[in-house]
C-alpha cells in the first residue's frame, strides 16, 4: 500500500522537462502507471492521456487545444495521443 501511495505521488507530480523528447516522457509515464498497475491500481486511459496533456511543456500548447477540441478524450488512447505527439514533435524538429 505505501509502495502504492508513493507511485501515485510520482503519477501526478510528473511533468515533461524543458529538454526531453515526447518519447522518452511518454516512456516515463507508462513505466509508473504500470508498476501502479502491478500494485494492483485500477487506472484507465482516460486518466492517463488527461495527464499527459496536462504535463507536456508549453510548446505543445496548440497541439494540446487542438486534441482537447477535436478528439473525445474519455475513448481517446494513449496509443493515439502517443502518436498524434510523436508526429507534432517530427514536425517540430524539422523545421528548426
């Protein structure tokens, strides 16, 4: 239960860093929501995408609105919002 309680902490207090590719975030993120679920933890997509979305850097901001006004995030996937990022992010790179 404490192993438990302390994932949960990190689950919410995880945020993408300045430097970090939506990759490896996105490799973050799964690695603790599924040591939560190997404690037992009941955790849906929804809750997951919901904080991704919240936890991305401000340059993803645009890509944020346009997902939240276009998509319907209680059956949108992790799988999809992982790919919907990974390509913004190609778009990104490439024209810097």
């Amino acid at each position: 239960m404490v192993k438990l309680q302390s994932l949960r902490r990190e689950f919410e207090t995880l945020s993408m860093q300045s430097n970090e590719s939506v990759q490896d975030f996105l490799s973050r993120t799964k690695a603790v929501v599924n040591r939560m679920k190997s404690y037992g933890e009941n955790i849906n997509d929804g809750t997951v995408v919901a904080k991704i979305l919240r936890s991305l850097t401000p340059r993803f901001d645009h890509v944020v609105a346009a997902i939240e006004e276009s998509k319907d995030l209680s059956v949108f996937t992790v799988a999809e919002l992982m790919g919907s990022l990974q390509a913004h992010e190609d778009r990104l790179n490439r024209s810097q």
